[in-house]
C-alpha cells in the first residue's frame, strides 16, 4: 500500500516531516511506501481525505470541526501540544482597539476556515459578540499588515514568521494572548477506515511526527533557513516563529476533546457550520466506547 500524506505550507510539522524521509523509514518497516501530495489550502484537508486523495493530514483546530460537518468519517490520530505563540490578534499599538469588544464593527483579516477562526469566533463570543454578525470577516492577504497599519481594516490575525517580522518592526500589538483563548493544536486526522483497519500504520505515523518535531526542536536554525528557502521570509524571522512552537505530538485528550466541541457549537450557532457536530464522533469506534 502507498500511503499519501497531504502537505500544505500551514502545517510546520508535516512540512519538515516531508523532508526528512522519517515517515518513510517507518513505514518501510511495515512494508509500505509513502506518496506526498502539496496541497495550499488546509481547510481542504477533510474533503481529500474523503475523496481519497490523500489518506493522512494535518492542520489547526478548525478544518476537523468542519470536515465533520461537511459529513467526512474523520478520525483524529494525533494533536501537539498546545502554541500559544504560533499566531497572535493584532491591532494598532495607539489605535481605539482596546478590547475584543471594540472589534464589533469592524473588519478582520484572517485565514478564513483555519485555527484563526477558531480564535476570533472564540474571543468574540467570550466578550458576548458574534463571528456571523458584529465583524466582518475576510480572507487575509499579503496586504494585510499594510491595511491594519494604515487603519484600513481593524485587526489581523498573524502567524509564523510574519508574526515574528510584524513584531520586530513595531506599532502593532497583541490584543489578547492566543493561549488565553484557545490552544492552538496542530491537529493530525485520517479517514475512519484507515484508522481503524490498520491502527500499526497510524502509530508509525505518530512516530514519524514525533521524529520530526525532535528534529526541528533540536535544529531550529537549520530548520529556519530550509523554511525561508522554501516559503521566503527571512531565516531569522522563521527562526523566531520555530522556536515559538512546542514541537511535542501528544495523544488526543479529553481535554482536547471539550475544547473541540466548544468550538463545533460556536461555528453552528454563528452559522459557520450549516450542521450540529458532535466532535467525539471523530474518535476510533472502540475509543467511544471505553
């Protein structure tokens, strides 16, 4: 069997792992061969493991919440330890934003249908407010640090190493520290009958992230420059934004679990999602019956 493993430049994990042949070696030793397929967008991730184009991927919190409730059999395998410093809500330093209430109104440039969603529709409804109707949400852009700095939009979620270059030049702030919202997990998920014919094959995958991670942990400046070579920015920004990142694969937890579901129920009451997900669906059959 040829296990294709989905890859797109949001993931850092599986962006190095594709690199570094260890999902190779491990699979190798269960007599199976590796494909990797480049896709940009995460939030598709759900819809190529449905329609088989890939059997194996990776994102933030959000894509698994709405690929269940899109109807794809999801099961998630594993998730890292939480990123507090992965992605940040940026306002002006000296600009009238100086709560998540003050975002009512106004306009936010994020990675639509990505962890940041996740973040934003979380923070909104902590302070009582709504995703679907007190912002207005829009797709974020290379323009994006540019238009907040201007006052042209009122806030921008950031991340990686223009998180890290924002930062490093000024005049923007964080208005609510990410860990005091949500997590931040980079979410691993495969397809149901995958998961749960071969339960091997996903441990050697496991195996393979946490190789990889412990790569980048021990490598970072490494890692940064093969980062930049390959997406652009400069080796020390992406070096800042890696050494920001956990880089520990943890197995799914109750915790995890909750936090999920918080989110689903969001997403549906805000119109996100058009449908109800119960997130402990996406477990292994004989794991919601312990």
């Amino acid at each position: 069997m040829t296990v294709t493993i989905g890859v797109h430049n949001s993931n850092p994990t599986l962006f190095h792992l594709s690199r570094l042949g260890y999902a190779e070696e491990e699979l190798a030793a269960l007599g199976e061969t590796v494909a990797w397929h480049p896709y940009t967008d995460g939030v598709r991730t759900g819809a190529h493991l449905a329609d088989g184009t890939i059997d194996f991927g990776g994102t933030g919190s959000t894509p698994p919440v709405t690929a269940q409730a899109e109807g794809h059999d999801i099961v998630y395998t594993a998730v890292s330890a939480p990123r507090p410093g992965h992605g940040a809500l940026l306002v002006t330093e000296d600009g009238p934003v100086r709560t998540v209430a003050d975002l009512a109104g106004g306009t936010v440039h994020l990675a639509v249908g990505s962890w940041q969603t996740h973040l934003v529709a979380k923070a909104l409804d902590d302070a009582g407010l709504s995703y679907a109707t007190d912002i207005t949400a829009v797709r974020s852009g290379d323009d994006s640090e540019e238009l907040l700095r201007s006052g042209a939009i009122t806030a921008w979620v950031a991340q990686g190493d223009r998180l890290a270059a924002a930062r490093r030049t000024g005049g923007l702030r964080v208005l609510i520290p990410t860990g005091e919202v949500i997590s931040d997990r980079s979410v691993f998920f495969t397809r149901r009958d995958l998961a749960e014919r071969r339960p091997e094959l996903v441990a050697a995958l496991t195996r393979a992230l946490r190789r990889a991670d412990a790569w980048v942990a021990e490598r970072p400046r490494e890692a940064a420059e093969v980062t930049a070579a390959a997406l652009g920015g400069s080796a020390d920004d992406w070096e800042t934004a890696l050494r920001a990142l956990p880089w520990t694969i943890e197995e799914v937890s109750e915790e995890f679990l909750a936090e999920q579901q918080r989110a689903a129920d969001i997403f549906h009451r805000t119109g996100f999602t058009g449908r109800p997900v119960t997130v402990a669906d996406a477990l292994p059959r004989e794991a919601r019956r312990a």
